[in-house]
C-alpha cells in the first residue's frame, strides 16, 4: 500500500517537472528566435498546453508556479 502511493507521487512529480523543462525549452527557444531578430511562432505549442487541467496548471494557479 505505502509502495503504491509512493510509486504514485513519484510519477507525478515526474510529470510534472517534465512539463516544467518542456516550458522552459520552448521559452529559451522564442527568446533565441527574438534575440536573432525574428518573431516568436505561437503556432507551435503543443496539443498538451491547451487543455489546463495538469498538475503543474493546478499548482501555477494555486501557488503562482
């Protein structure tokens, strides 16, 4: 039992904290592109990033993440 719901937090902060690198990429990726004097492209995000129902969408709104 205790295994299961360590087994479980550890798979959500995985989660988690790969949709944290994921948005920290396509950040460092648009400030490249405007640092070389290009406009930022907003038609590629992710199918994911639209739907705020993650646990890092609760936790950005609940803490300000």
């Amino acid at each position: 039992m205790v295994q299961d719901i360590l087994n479980t937090i550890h798979i959500l902060k995985n989660t988690a904290f790969g949709r944290c690198r994921q948005r920290i990429e396509e950040a460092a990726r648009k400030a490249r592109e405007v640092r070389e004097g290009g406009q930022p492209k907003d038609d590629t995000r992710s199918e994911s990033c639209e739907t705020p129902c993650g646990v890092t969408s609760i936790m950005k709104r609940k803490h300000g993440l």
